[in-house]
C-alpha cells in the first residue's frame, strides 16, 4: 500500500513538472536557439612559477565568446594577477612585446569557476594559449594552451 501510495505521489509530481516544461516546440521560432553555447576550444593549465592547475574552455553564447574556468581552476594568490590571451602556445618569461596579447581583466579569484568575456574585436582562434600572469613581478604564474 505504501509503495502504490509513494508511486501515485512520484507520479503526479513528474507529471507536473513535463506540463511546466516549456519545449523548444513550444517556444515562438524568434526564441528557438537564441540561448544556445557551443564549446570551440578547451586546455587544461600547467603551471610555470606557482602551481596552477583546472581547465578553461572558450564558449561562444548568444553571439558572444567567453573563456570559463573550471570549479577545479586554482592558482596561488599574488598582486596584479591578470588573465591574457597569448599568440604563443607557451608563453615568454616575460612580456616585452605587447603585441603579443591580450588583457581579458583582472584575475576574478584564484580558485574557482570564473567567466571573461573575450572583446568582439578579438578572434580567439588566433591566440594559443590562456595565461596567468602578475603584472607587477612580470610573471607568468600558469597557462592552458588552447
């Protein structure tokens, strides 16, 4: 009896959650696809001169491109720890030609999912590498190549 009673119970729950459910059917042909993210490239950090470990993927939403780091992403702390993206698949000891990247912003946290969004004048696909590196020391703390 208790097992029909649990199963009646479960049941109509199910059910009132698929009738909530709004389909891509459902929706109107404007709003069909318009939430859609496509991974394009994915690496995973190692580090250079502090331990910096997790995966980054680039993400392309809405128009849109992102670099996500992963629940897994953790670097040591340090000042001015900036987030770049590199022409190089591993990166110099040192930034003496400026050209050779791009400043996403500062460093959210040293652990944990974070999200930059890429500027739209800025093509991914010719950068090779994501990069941690402290600004004031000149230091490149880890990188993931893409």
């Amino acid at each position: 009896m208790v097992k029909s009673i649990l199963l009646i119970v479960l049941s109509s729950v199910f059910l009132s959650l698929a009738a909530c459910t709004e389909t891509a059917t459902d929706m109107p042909p404007s709003e069909v696809g318009t939430t859609t993210a496509e991974v394009s490239e994915a690496g995973m950090f190692v580090p250079v001169e502090k331990t910096t470990t997790g995966q980054v993927v680039v993400r392309s939403e809405n128009g849109r491109t992102y670099l996500e780091f992963s629940e897994d992403f953790q670097t040591s702390s340090g000042p001015d720890l900036h987030v770049l993206l590199d022409i190089a698949s591993t990166p110099p000891d040192a930034y003496a030609n400026i050209a050779s990247y791009v400043k996403l912003g500062s460093l959210e946290s040293a652990r944990g999912a974070q999200r930059y969004e890429v500027p739209e004048d800025v093509q991914v696909a010719d950068y090779q590498s994501v990069v941690i590196w402290c600004e004031q020391f000149d230091m490149v703390y880890g990188y993931a190549p893409l």
